[in-house]
C-alpha cells in the first residue's frame, strides 16, 4: 500500500513533521497550486492558516482530501457549503492557543485598569504625571465565547478576581445563553470577545451593543475582527460610549498602514498575536503529527469540528 | 478634659476627618511650621507622606506627639533615632496599598510578557509587525520583602501560574531567608522588588546581584527606589544583562526631566503609582479615622511598626 500524500498549504517557516518522515508522501502547495493539488490528497494541512485559498480551491463533491487540519482555533476561513456537506473531517488546534490567549486578555486588562499605555506616553514626553489605577479585582467581565479559549480567559480573570460570565449560543452549566448577552454587557467592566466566527456571530459587537455598554467600560477582542463592526467600535471609543478597546484581530490583515484603527485614542492594535507565544510553531507541528498518527492507524482524531457549527463542540 | 491636638502635615487633597470633627483640635502645618507645631500635638498625621520633614523637626525627647500616623506602607521617611528611641507609637497604613500593588505588578508581568510596550510602540509607526509572546504560568518569580505587599504579590503571579518564592529578613515557614536570596535569582524570570527600605536593604539591587539573573529575567520595582543601585540597573539593562526592567519608584522623586532613567530602552518608568486606585486617599483617611477612635479610647492600634526594624512585622 503506498503512503497517503499529504499536502501542506505551505507558509514560513515550513512544519516540523518529525516522525512523519518516509511514512508520507508530502507534498507542498501556495495558492495558486492548491486547486490542482487537492484532489489528489488525503490529507490537507492548512499550515498558512491565513489563507482563504481551501474555500475557492475546494475540489467540491469526492473523497479527498478525506482530513483537512488547521493549525488555528477558528476554522471560518476554511469552511465553504461544498465541505460543510462533504464526508471530510475537519480538525482544529485545540490546546495551544488556550493559555497564551487568556494571559494576553489579562495582560490587557490589567494594562487599561492601570492606565500603562497612558504612562509609556508619559515616559516618552519625560513627564512625572501621577495618576489613579482602577482596581481590577471585584469588576465584572463578560466573555463572549463558550469554547475552550473564552473559557480560559474567565479562569485567569476569575483568578484576577474579576466576576466572570460566559455567554455562549444556549446557556449550559456555568454559561450563559445569547439571549443573556445584552443584559449582562449593561453591567460589564470588561467585554471579552473569543466567539467563534459564524453566520449568527458576525457583526455581533455593532453600535446597539456598544451602545448597551457602561462609559466605564472596555472591550477586548481576541476571536475574529468580523465579530466587530469595526466602523461602530471606532465611534464608540472616539465619542466615549465606552472607555476604551484593544483589538487583536481585524476585519483584514494584515491591517493596512492606511487604516483608522491605529490612531483612535483609547484604541490598543496589536498584530493577531494574543496566541502565539515563542516555540508555538513547533507546538502545533507536533500536535499535527500526533493527530496524524491516530488518524493514520484509523483511530478517532480528537478536535474535531462540527462543520454546520463552523467550531469544535465543548462537552460539558 | 480639652480634646487632643491632631497635627496634619498638609497635602492636597486635605483628609476628611468625617466622625473626628468637633472631637479633636485639628491643626496643618507645612514643612516650614512642622517644628514649631510639633510639641504642642497628641498626635500627627503625615498626610503629606512624601515629605522627609518629620526627621528633621522630630523634637527629639519629650511626650509628644504620643502618635504618629503615616499613610503609606513604608516608614523610612519618618524614622530619626531620636524617634525610634521615643516612647512614640508609629503606625502605617497597611491593607490599602496590598492589592493594588499586586495587581499593578502582574500588569507589567504580563505586559513584558507579551511586549506590550513595543505593540504600542509600532502602533505609533502603523506597523504590523508580528510577535511572539511569551508564556507566564510555569515561568519563575522571586518577590523580595515578606510584608504584606510582597505576599499579596506572590498571591497574584501564582494565581496566574508563576512559580513565585518570597524572601524576607530571615527564613520562616513559605519565607526564604535573606540568605537564600541570591541563589534564587540566579534562576528566575521576574524578580520584584517589595522591601522595605532599611539600613540593611539599601543598595541591595546592585551591579553584583543583577549580574546573578538570567539574561532573560526582568526586575520589578514597587519597594523604594533607594533599594536599587539604580546606575547599575541602567547597566545591566542596557547591556543587557538582563532583559528589562520596570521602575515604580525612584531614589530622587519626582523624577526630573532630565533623568537618565527615562529613555533607557527595555526600562519602564511610571510614577510612584502602583498602589493608588481611584479613592485610594478616601480609604487611607478612613482608616486613620477608624485609627483615631482606637486611641482616643485608649485601645491598642494596629499596623505598629517595630521602629528597630523599620517595618511592621508580620506575624504568621
């Protein structure tokens, strides 16, 4: 039996794929080549997880690729009706992004409480300027997203001491359901957006709920800048609805040096890196060749997606 | 019997003395009527608690004041020896500044972690540049100063994950010994600095102990800025013996304009400031109020510090 072909949508620095060696054949493609290669895999590694290339290049009804693994935690780039419908599995990279995220989140958080964009300007001007924190421990967060990652940002805000709700689609055991959602932005001093990107999230954060939220208030998104209308964010921080932002990911990245974002005062850009902390390239090669281990010896993979979702069920 | 005299040596925002009004004769002084009030007060306020005037005007012997109240944690801007010889009682505010502090340090932990200084700084230019973090549960912290400030920090870093030893004077149960101090920093990431300042902690972070750390370690500053050797710290951040630093406290305060301190890259400079959230001088004069009324029913005080010392023991 000849070795299954693996293709890897490739990007820089290429995956480590260890103890892969010999037992595939890999095969490497960009995105122009994608379209040409598909058919012809069983298994695709979308290793440029930035690339929108799978939805266009998608061969559409056929057995292959049979597994589709993004080396990400959000899959909306990748999944278009033809593989929603198809028998392809389609994996995640569960478990890497989870702690760092939740660290950046509380980073930030602690950041704006105490004012260090404000005393980084001050050093720069060389100016001694007293100013007051806010205390962190006893405010109220709401974070918007059941999945693993929005459940690790609550653990390390509740160990902050921070008052945590989860809000997910329905309300489980310790989250709240969507239709809670407008309620408890009214009360939030901090609004954390991990959501997975869906049809029923986009655009979720407009300027209704921006308007819901207090003066006081501040909103962190680390999920997908779609979730935002970006437009609505920039005049509820310029015109003080809420006091302020941090935004990790955007509608387009990267984002452009022509951009409005980078200049709204009360506004943090970073460059989608709350996730990737030094060595996290490495991480989500081993986890692929792990997973391509079960999956090469007809085992079940873990991190599964439910496709119709567009995220990987959290079972309580 | 007339009320007692309660000397304030002023700042602004003057105390709300709420409760006491009409039961104390209240007097202000500045640092130029300080001496002369002195002798005349039951007890004085040092509202002004930046101010080293108290040593010099201390009327050396004598009854009075019979108290003196400081609205911080540390003491080291009071104590004369005549004073520490005195019958005088001395008392800080302790349980105001704790969890601030602690917070406030977790913030610069968390922001040097994921570099938050230079997002900031490339957001100015309006430039996506992307990079990698890195984790803080499972990294090492050293907290040196076993007061209340320096626990209430050790809770905070191990609530995110940080593996964090404290030091104090001597080795107790969960306090590392002085003596243990400079094998400690030889493998830590962060090392914060909470001590009081005494005879025995001056200078204590030198060219001699920065060179113990790791290249990869930064140090923390929320004691008092004498603690350091602060020329070497300039070295060793600048060369590179290590790989940051973070000053809330200077040995000259405020820092002038044209301090070196301010533009050494890899150092943060903020203003004396990590443990004051807003209302934070309401709390410090209700609790000398709730002080006040311990004393005038001759009750014991808490928060006295051992003036031998220089601190207020903790007793665990």
């Amino acid at each position: 039996m000849s070795p299954p072909t693996l293709l890897v949508l490739r990007a820089d620095p290429p995956p480590r794929l260890g103890r892969l060696t010999g037992r595939v054949r890999v095969r490497y493609a960009d995105e122009g080549s994608l379209a040409a290669e598909l058919p012809s895999a069983d298994v695709l590694l979308v290793w440029d997880f930035t690339s929108d290339a799978v939805r266009a290049a998608w061969p559409g009804a056929g057995p292959r690729p049979a597994w589709v693994h993004t080396p990400s935690a959000g899959v909306d780039r990748l999944l278009c009706p033809e593989l929603v419908a198809s028998d392809t599995v389609v994996t995640n990279a569960r478990g890497i992004f989870e702690q760092p995220i939740a660290e950046y989140v509380a980073g930030l958080v602690l950041a704006m409480a105490k004012d260090l964009p404000g005393t980084l300007e001050l050093q720069r001007e060389r100016r001694w300027h007293h100013r007051e924190g806010l205390p962190v421990a006893g405010t109220r967060a709401v974070v918007v997203g059941a999945g693993p990652i929005g459940r690790a940002v609550a653990t390390t805000l509740r160990a902050l001491g921070v008052r945590t709700a989860v809000v997910g689609r329905t309300a489980r055991p310790r989250v709240h359901g969507a239709e809670e959602l407008d309620l408890l932005l009214t009360r939030a001093d901090w609004v954390v957006c991990a959501a997975p990107l869906t049809t029923s999230t986009r655009g979720m954060f407009d300027a209704r709920r921006f308007g819901l939220m207090q003066p006081s208030a501040r909103f962190v998104n680390v999920g997908r800048g779609q979730l935002v209308v970006e437009d609505d964010l920039v005049a509820a921080v310029t015109k003080r609805w809420i006091a302020g932002a941090a935004l990790d990911v955007f509608a387009e990245e990267p984002l452009g040096e022509d951009s409005a974002l980078w200049d709204v005062p009360g506004l943090i850009v970073s460059p989608h890196m709350s996730g990737d902390t030094v060595g996290w390239r490495d991480r989500l090669g081993a986890q692929f060749v792990d997973m391509f281990e079960l999956w090469a010896a007809g085992r079940p993979l873990p991190n599964v997606v439910d496709k119709e979702r567009g995220y990987v069920p959290v079972h309580d």
